[in-house]
C-alpha cells in the first residue's frame, strides 16, 4: 500500500509534529510504503493534500486535528483518493464521530485496514468544512479560543473563551432563511453542522449524521446571559435542544444575513462572513473508518 502522510505541525500544539515520525515508522513496520511531508502553512497544506489527492496515492493521512482536517479538504479531489485521520490535534471531534481511535498505532491500524466509508462535505459560501460551521457567539469563541487558547487543549479552549466572551456578548439580529420561508430573529447565535459536534465534545447538532445528504441547524434565539451560560454545559449531552428558546432543524440549504458582516467559523478556522449560504458538495469524500 502507497501512503502520502500529510502533516501539520501545528496541530495539537505541536503533538502532530512530535509524533509524525513515530507514525511513519509504525505504518512502514505494517508493511506500508510511506511518502511524509510537513506543511510550512495552511495555504500550504491546502495544496500538499490537493496535489496528493490527484498524486497516485492508495490513501492519504492528515496527521492533526479538525483545523487540518479543513485545510486538506478545502481544494481535495472528491470521491477519488480515500483519507484517512491520525487525531493529533486539539479538539479532534470529527475523528470520534468517525470511530478513529486516539491512540496513535491504533488509529495508523484504521488508516492500514479500515473501510471507506463515503460522508457528505458542507460548505459556507462554496467554503468546504466537515464538522460544524456558524456565527454569533459560536464564532466570536471559536476566535477568542484562536487567538488566546495557546496554552490549553480540547474543551478547556472552548470553555475559557465562552466565560471569556460571554460578559461582553449581545445578540445579533439576522434575517433567515431556509425551506420553510424567510424571517428575521434576534439570535445568539447559529450553528450548522455536517457532523454532531465540535470543541472537543460538544453535542450541538446531536442528530447530525455525516452520510445523510442533509445539514442540521442548531439555533440559539435571544435569551438572558445567565440562560446561556446555564445551557451551554447540556449542549456536551445534546439535552440542550429541549430549551424553547433553542431550535432545531433539517435541510439542504441554510442562509443567514445581517445588517454588519458576522464572521462564519467551521472546524474551528475562519472561512467567510454573512451573508452566508450553507450547503452540500456535490461529491462525497471517502474516508478510512474503523
């Protein structure tokens, strides 16, 4: 098997660039013929993996997190090359949705033998992302987390930038638009997800499946900041659907507007700002599952 083993090694805080060399050896150890690079930037990865999309390759590795998972699929070629995930980032939540082991042989075990599996790719403004996108409070923590989360991991990123923006937040008003008509509402904020979740846990569109041909929204209409603050932690359950200020929804296409441009993060990085139109790829991505 011909292996390209793409890695970020900013990922993780550096974890994916301490253990890219053990991974290396542990797939050429499984009989593996392995080909290793790692990207100088994020531009730079979204073209590696391009390139080895169209390169010959048996499967393609993204050794990091859901933010290297992002740059890869940005400009990959749908539905030729399978890819496969060795988790070595922060939050990782698209390789638990998929079933990728955290352990590093275990996971380069799945990448070896494990089974494509075709899942459907969302996009914000023609942007491909994977797990989650959205806008308001979502993405003003998803930048504080960015910017100030150096040092922390996983969900302690998210939660030290939602007691960190939450103080200071207000609502936004948007107007909406989906299958069922047009309207305008004072939101916190308004997540659409590929998959269920995202910052290292949290359940936001516990329903979402990654292969159903259909995008979940999750929508926070306005309430108090102390109503936020106390259904946020149900959101790591998916329990925080049953708040009558939180609605829930199914379709092909989402569209948000606002009077002052709002920035739309999915997977964790900045793709584009409203107005936004959220959708599906035409083409599914195939990846390596357990």
């Amino acid at each position: 098997m011909f292996l390209k083993l793409l890695c970020n090694p900013a990922a993780g805080r550096g974890r994916a660039h301490r253990h890219v060399w053990e991974a290396e050896r542990y797939l050429r150890s499984r009989g593996a013929e392995v080909d290793t690079e790692e990207s100088t930037s994020p531009d730079d990865l979204t073209r590696r993996a391009a390139e080895s999309s169209r390169a010959g390759y048996d499967r393609i590795i993204i050794c990091g997190g859901d933010g290297s998972l992002n740059l890869a699929v940005r400009e990959y070629e749908l539905g030729r090359t399978p890819m496969a995930l060795l988790p070595l980032g922060s939050g990782d939540d698209f390789a638990n949705v998929c079933g990728i082991p955290r352990s590093l042989k275990k996971a380069c075990d799945v990448a070896v033998d494990g089974r494509v599996r075709h899942v459907d790719v969302a996009t914000a403004n023609g942007y491909r992302y994977m797990g989650v996108a959205g806008l308001g409070f979502d993405s003003e923590v998803n930048e504080y987390a960015n910017q100030n989360g150096r040092y922390l991991s996983g969900s302690l990123v998210y939660l030290y930038a939602i007691f960190r923006v939450l103080p200071k937040f207000k609502p936004h008003r948007v107007r909406i638009s989906t299958g069922n008509g047009t309207r305008e509402e004072e939101i916190m904020f308004a997540a659409v997800g590929n998959s269920r979740q995202y910052g290292g846990g949290i359940r936001i569109a516990p329903e979402a499946r990654i292969d159903d041909h259909q995008l979940d929204v999750c929508i926070v209409h306005r309430t108090s900041i102390g109503q936020l603050l106390t259904t946020l932690p149900r959101a790591y359950n998916g329990s925080h659907v049953k708040k009558s200020f939180v609605e829930t929804g199914r379709g092909l296409e989402f569209r948000f507007e606002s009077e002052e441009p709002l920035k739309v993060f999915g997977d964790g990085e900045h793709l584009t700002e409203t107005p936004v139109t959220f959708g599906l790829a035409e083409r599914q991505l195939p990846i390596v599952v357990p």
